[in-house]
C-alpha cells in the first residue's frame, strides 16, 4: 500500500528553520517525481516545490524561492523540505504529494506550520 | 503563471440530483503529446485532497463513476451523476501543464 508521512512541522517563531520530512512506502519511490503543496489555515491549495526522480530538476513558487531547499534521499525513500527565514505567511498544512500523469494520486496526511511569535 | 478559475464557489446539493462544476484555464492546456495536464481533486472536511480526475477525463483508480470529468484547452468540467452524501467537501481543479502547478480557488458542496 502506497504511504507518504510527513513529519518535522511545529510552531516556530519568525526567522527561524524547520525541516519537513516526508516518508514514503509501498512503491519504488526513486520512480517518481515528488511535490510539497500548502495550504494556510481556511485557505486553498497552493503549489511550493517539485524535484524529479533523481533530483536533477528542481522548481519553486516565487513565494519560497531562495528560503526553502527540497531534497530527497532514495536510499532512505524520503523527501525533505528545508525552510529557513520563516514568515507568517508561511504558516500552513505542507503535504507531499506523488505525481503520476500531471495528478496527485498520493497525498500525505500533512504536517502544520505555524510560524508566530 | 497559469490562472485557473472555478465556477460556482459554493453548490449546494440534494442527495440524489446531479452537480457540475466548471474550472476555466487562462492558457490552453494542451500539451504537444497530446494530453491535456488538468485534475480534479476533492477534500472531505479534515482530510488531504483526493484525486478524482487526471488527464482531463480519467477517472482515478477508486473513483466511483458517477464521477466524470469532461472539456478541452481551457474549459472543463466535473460532473456527479448522482451526489452522494459523501460527495461533500471543496472541489479543486489544478493544472499541471507548466510550474508552478496552480489550483483553482475551490468550490464547497454541501447538502
């Protein structure tokens, strides 16, 4: 059975770094290109970062580019998401999300960020 | 970037009828192999988004087939057979043409 579980989020105050993790099982995850979606509180979906299969090819929404860093370990079947100078604007449910032809037909259960004082 | 807009943002619905949604793209998207990079997806309340539709018009695997997913270039549509009362949630559209990926804002169906 596919799994991602992501883990790492936590309350954190502006300026500060976290490092989201996202554990994936039941599929050769090293076969897939991986994404990071948010969504603040009450709010909409919004798309934050993608990197292929063997992480040759990564993008970002304008809104994170040159704070967070995606990453992935195929050995250990994870996908990171390191986030640094955190905003209030940050504070969301992050999930990963599976991508197979231009859907997400995988999504993690999320971990929340709350970047406040 | 790619806007993607949805139309109505709120639809209720009676167990039993049929509902439609529609989602309009601000580009074609169409891509040169032929397929056209458009999702649906729906989020029950506390839970992650589930995909209902790839590729325009596929169902996902487990979706039940009153679900159906129709259109071309920048006009789509999401239509239930029969609302269920399951069927409850907000329903995104997303195009997955260009990055960064965009979703529509969601349109919340309830009973």
């Amino acid at each position: 059975e596919v799994e991602l579980v992501e883990s790492g989020g936590g309350l954190i105050q502006p300026g500060g770094s976290l490092r989201l993790s996202c554990a994936a099982s039941g599929f050769t995850f090293s076969n897939y290109y991986m994404h990071w979606v948010r969504q603040a509180p009450g709010k909409g979906l919004v798309w934050v970062s993608f990197i292929s299969s063997e992480g040759s090819t990564i993008t970002y929404a304008d809104s994170v580019k040159g704070r967070f860093t995606v990453s992935r370990d195929n050995a250990k079947n994870t996908l990171y998401l390191q986030m640094n100078s955190l905003r209030a604007e940050d504070t969301a449910m992050y999930y990963c999300a599976r991508v197979v032809h231009g859907g997400y037909d995988y999504w993690g259960q999320g971990t929340l960020v709350t970047v406040s004082s | 970037d790619i806007v993607m807009t949805q139309s109505p943002l709120s639809l209720p619905v009676t167990p039993g009828e049929p509902a439609s949604i529609s989602c309009r793209s601000s580009q074609s998207l169409l891509y040169s192999n032929g397929n056209t990079y458009f999702a649906w997806y729906l989020q029950k309340p506390g839970q992650s988004p589930q995909l209902l539709i790839y590729l325009g018009s596929n169902r996902a695997s487990g979706v039940p087939d009153r679900f159906s997913g129709s259109g071309s270039g920048t006009d789509f549509t999401l239509k239930i057979s029969r609302v269920e009362a399951e069927d409850v949630g907000v329903y995104y559209c997303m195009q997955a043409l260009q990055t960064p990926f965009t979703f529509g804002p969601g349109t919340k169906v309830d009973i």
